[in-house]
C-alpha cells in the first residue's frame, strides 16, 4: 500500500499511531495525541492513518565481534 503524497510505503506492522503523520508522541507513557481524535493509544488504528516515514527509527545492523573480523 502507498500513502501520502510522497507515496512511501508502509508496511502492514508499522500502521499503528506511532508512526502516523496526525498524531504526536506524548513522553514517557503508551499514548499519542491525534490529530482527530484526540489522546489515543500508541498501538491503534483508524482510517485517517497517514504514514509518516520521517516517525520510523531504523534498525541498526549487527556488528560483526571482535574475534570475528580481521585484517587482510
């Protein structure tokens, strides 16, 4: 699925509030203030959802151990 204008893609696991463009992360608790619906929880869904890929933190990649990598 593509949303928003700049037609970046959202995986089915990352539609929840957190990562929508309506509504803001309130600090320290399970909760987000949207933007039409008011304090909702972090993990939910509506039909207003609009991805905002600026919201997503990514994963860092594994580095490799310190016995494992060696110059050649």
């Amino acid at each position: 699925m593509f949303f928003g204008k700049t037609g970046a893609k959202c995986p089915d696991e990352n539609r929840i509030c957190l990562y929508c463009e309506h509504a803001e992360e309130v600090c320290g608790s399970e909760a987000c203030i949207c933007a039409y619906k008011g304090v909702v929880r972090f993990d939910g869904l509506c039909k207003k959802f609009k991805f905002d890929l600026l919201k997503v933190k990514p994963r860092l990649p594994k580095l490799p151990q310190a016995g494992e990598f060696t110059f050649d």
